[in-house]
C-alpha cells in the first residue's frame, strides 16, 4: 500500500496483534484454549486467541477494577473477582456472563479446586469459600479462620495430586494443611498440619514490624511447600520437620536457622530483596528440573526483580539449603503488579507444571511483559506472547471494516499468499497450490489501522481467522512531511473492489492511495513525480533513494 503508486510487494503473514494493556491490573493463561486473559483496572477482561478473529472484551458491568483471574481448567470458563468483591463468571464459547457472587467479605485471593469446577476463595477475615463455577452454586460450607488472632488469608491452594487436601495460609505466618475428608467429623479433624517459621531476632529487625507472610504455595508433588515473607526470607516446610522449616534462607544468603548467619544475612541484606512478595513452584517442559520463582523488591509493593532458584528434579526432593541453587536475578525496571505462570501444555493440577515463562504486570500504568525460561533456567525477555501471539507497535486510533465485493486481481494476489503461507482452511484441507481461486472465496473482509505511532497496516480476514499483510504498509507521517501536510488522521474509508484507500486529517488534506500488486500503478493524473520525490526525500535518507523495479 502507498501514496503515489510505489507500493511494496504484498506479503501476508498470519499476525493477531495485541496491544500493551494500559491499565492492566491482572493477567492469566490457559494453554488448553489457547487464551491470554488481561483484567483491567475498567472492570473490563480483555481475550487474546486464535479462536477469537480479534481481540475480544468481556464485560463485568460494575466499572470496579479486576484483581483476580482464574480459568477453570479442561472448561470454557473464566472466574473474575473485582475490588468490590463481586466474582463473576464468563462462558468462553458464547462470551457472555453466566454467573455472579458477592463475596461476604474483602477477597484477597483466589484458587482452583483440583478436578473439579470448585474455585477456593481466600478472604481478609481467615475465611475460605467455596464457589462451583459450572453450576454457578456456592457452596454452604465454608472454612473459618484457623489461626489465633484472626489473621486474612494469603494464599489458598490445592494439593496437586491429593483432591482432599488444601493448603491456606494466613498473613501472621501459619501454613495450615486440611483434609476436607474429615471436614463432617469436626474442624478440629480437619486440620492436619500448621507449620510457622519463628524468624531470628536480626532479621525481625529489617522490617518495620512483625514479618507478614505474602505467598505459599505446594511443590510440583506435594510433598513440601514454600512460603515467602515480607523480611526477605523464603522457608520451605516438609515432612518430618515438624512446625519448623527444613530450609530457611534469603537471596543472598543460602541459610538463615544458625544465629551467627541470620546475623550475617541481617548485616548485608540489599534494598531490593527486603520483602520476597510472591512464589511459584514449577517444572519446566523439556528438562527433568523443578525451579522457584520469587519476585523481591524493597517493599511489599515495589517488587524489581524475580529470582529463579533451582530446586532439584521434578519431585523437587529438597531437604537442605544444599539443594537450593539461584540460577537467575532478572531486573524487571519496573515495579511488578502481578506474576502468572505460562504453561506449555494442559495445566497440571495447579498450573505450575511445564511452565516454559512468566507473564507479569509492571509500571506505574500497568502493562504485560512475557518472560521466556531458557535451557539454563534463565529469564529472556520474549516479544511474542503465549499462543503466538504478538505485541503490536502503537495502538489503533482508527480503522475501517470494508466487506463487498473485491477486486478479482487483489482477491487472487492476496489468496495466492495465503496458500505460499500454508495455511489450513476451516476443512482442516490444504488447498492446492495451482486451484489457488477457491481461496479468494475464503476472504470474506479487508480492514485498514492507523496506529497513533502514525504507521496505517492492512488486515484481511480469511476462514474467519485475521490475518496481517506484512509489508503492505504507510508511514502517514513521512508521507505529510513530504507534501507538507499537518494533522492528525481524523476518517479512512477503503473499496475492496477498487483498492482505494481515502485518509482524511483534522486539517483538511486528504491522500488517495492504492492496493495494488502493480508498483507502476498511477491512481491520479496530479502525482508527484519520482524525482521529485528523491529531492524531497533527500533530508531524511543517508543514502540517495533508489527508484523501486517492477
């Protein structure tokens, strides 16, 4: 696409752009449908998909940001809970709202109970309740507070291989494992463990108060949990260590429970690992490894940095501080909002198996980064998103939908393309390389961006799946800078039949240009000749430009 007729060849390329969340305010993936969902602080649920042809948007109604999202595995269901503690359910196939709750008390945590279509949710009263997403039934019986003095909930999860058993932990930090088996015999019965970590003098010193436990979760089988807390310290808790941890250490210093090295640890702390906020542990899809990641910051809520430490192979048999390695410290720049896990495959149990990256939400005016693991369990930063999916340059500030009929040679140019990218059409059939004219049926809508960075790109849509034309592309504002036109683009129109493309700005210009495969195309009698082109265009290119071959 170009003003003037000189127009780069058509290349289309399969693209579904997503835009940086402004405003994001939480984030989950669910690598059985293929979804990226992005709460926003509007109240709004964007989803980003192969099965959706462009981005979709659910909407919650109440205008109150989103602070939770879970996606019921093995289900076409998303939970949402936003800062008024309204938990909404949203059916995937239909996008519609199905289901709503008003949690009696201030959620602060959310979780899936495994195999099932139960969500946990925790609560700032010590309260946990238990919510049947499917169903859209909440359950009578609830768990109270387990703790002395009332304490809110941190975390709540369940065990990944014993359905019965769940973990909850308290902000005082207790970590109390229950068998909901026993829950008809008494609550008493039901509690099967409570293990607390009694942190060393030295570093109850580097908080401000009492250390408050932020995070907890289980190790890939089960068999031990970690939790991490606001003085900097990470404990991991497993049988036969009773209340006490079997390992107590911070980043820095591999082992805090002799005195002599919490006074060390204490002495060299860093500002930036005061408080380790959140925990995962997970295992990685191609090796034989289980790893921890923790996020750490110099507060609660100014978290710069998360720390990969590797932990062993997949049962993740830790028994001493020997057996936990830091493999990376990865600077995020911004302050971290939220941390999801981004599994390869089908989650198991509670999604921390075969995690391949990190999605997470940092800055000021929150916005998604992808993180990708390495062979080596190191952090890359990753421009692609789950589910092939890619960020998009600037966001669109206007665009145009034209349907109708469409020019016979664009149609064939276009559907030849699509057929050199092999793609599958809807009947999962190949076509033919030399029978490429069915395929111009399968285009069924062009559509025209402008981004705000000023760039304009073509998209078509094909057997219902968008795809973008790479390289058919405007610059609109070196385009005004030559002719010497000023303003924003205010309206685009565009003919599929004839190719046109009409831009029109706030001043009053307005430029014709033309989609065509022919680069010698003259789309006015008034143009402005190539040479004189090449002398306008001289102050913005180092080297002479050359006049494009046919």
């Amino acid at each position: 696409m170009s003003s003037l007729g000189i127009v780069p060849e058509l290349e289309v390329i399969e693209d579904r752009a997503v835009d940086p969340a402004a405003g994001a305010t939480a984030t989950a993936f669910d690598p059985v449908q293929g979804v990226l969902a992005v709460g926003h602080s509007t109240g709004s649920i964007s989803l980003f998909a192969a099965k959706y042809t462009t981005n979709s948007q659910l909407q919650s109604g109440s205008g109150s940001p989103i602070t939770h999202i879970q996606f019921i595995p093995g289900q076409p269901a998303l939970v949402s809970i936003d800062e008024q503690g309204m938990l909404r359910v949203f059916d995937l196939d239909t996008l519609e709202f199905c289901f709503a709750y008003q949690v009696p008390l201030a959620p602060t945590c959310l979780g899936v109970f495994a195999g099932t279509t139960w969500v946990l949710v925790g609560t700032d009263g010590g309260r946990v309740y238990f919510v049947d997403a499917i169903n859209g039934r909440k359950s009578d019986f609830s768990i109270g507070c387990l703790v002395k003095p009332t304490s809110p909930v941190a975390a709540v999860e369940s065990h990944p291989v014993e359905a019965e058993k769940i973990l909850i932990a308290y902000s005082e930090g207790t970590c109390v494992i229950c068998d909901l088996g026993k829950a008809s015999v008494s609550e008493k019965a039901m509690v099967l463990s409570k293990h607390r970590f009694e942190h060393p003098e030295p570093l109850n010193q580097t908080a401000q108060s009492d250390p408050w436990l932020l995070c907890a979760g289980w190790s890939p089988t089960g068999d031990r949990l970690a939790a991490s807390y606001s003085n900097g310290v990470l404990a991991i808790f497993g049988p036969g260590s009773g209340s006490a941890p079997l390992v107590a250490r911070t980043i820095q210093c591999p082992d805090i429970l002799p005195k002599e090295a919490a006074m060390a640890a204490a002495a060299r702390m860093d500002r930036k690992l005061l408080s380790i906020s959140n925990v995962r542990w997970c295992t990685h899809p191609q090796l034989d490894r289980s790893f921890l990641a923790v996020t750490s910051g110099s507060t609660v809520k100014l978290q710069n940095y998360i720390h990969i430490l590797g932990t062993g192979g997949r049962d993740a048999n830790v028994k001493s501080s020997r057996d936990i390695l830091v493999n990376d410290s990865y600077d995020i720049g911004l302050p971290l909002v939220a941390l999801g896990t981004v599994p390869g495959e089908s989650p198991w149990r509670n999604g921390n198996d075969g995690v391949r990256g990190l999605a997470v939400l940092v800055g000021r005016n929150p916005h998604i980064q992808v993180l990708a693991l390495q062979p080596d369990l190191r952090l890359k930063a990753s421009k692609a998103l789950p589910g092939e999916l890619k960020w998009c340059a600037a966001p669109a500030t206007q665009q145009f939908y034209s349907e109708g009929e469409l020019s016979t040679a664009l149609g064939r140019a276009l559907a030849q393309l699509l057929v050199d990218s092999t793609l599958i059409t809807s009947n999962s059939a190949r076509v033919d390389a030399d029978t490429a004219e069915p395929r111009v049926k399968d285009i069924s809508g062009l559509c025209c961006c402008v981004e705000s960075s000023g760039g304009l790109s073509l998209w078509c849509i094909s057997s219902r799946r968008l795809h973008r034309c790479d390289g058919v592309d405007l610059d609109l504002r070196y385009l005004a800078r030559l002719v010497g036109a000023e303003g924003q683009v205010s309206s685009v129109s565009m003919s599929a039949l004839s190719g046109l493309l009409a831009i029109g700005t706030d001043t009053g210009e307005t430029f014709i240009s033309v989609l065509t495969s022919d680069p010698w195309a003259s789309i006015a009698q008034n143009y402005t000749p190539f040479a004189e082109l090449c002398r306008l265009a001289l102050p913005y290119y180092s080297e002479r430009p050359q006049k494009p071959q046919s």
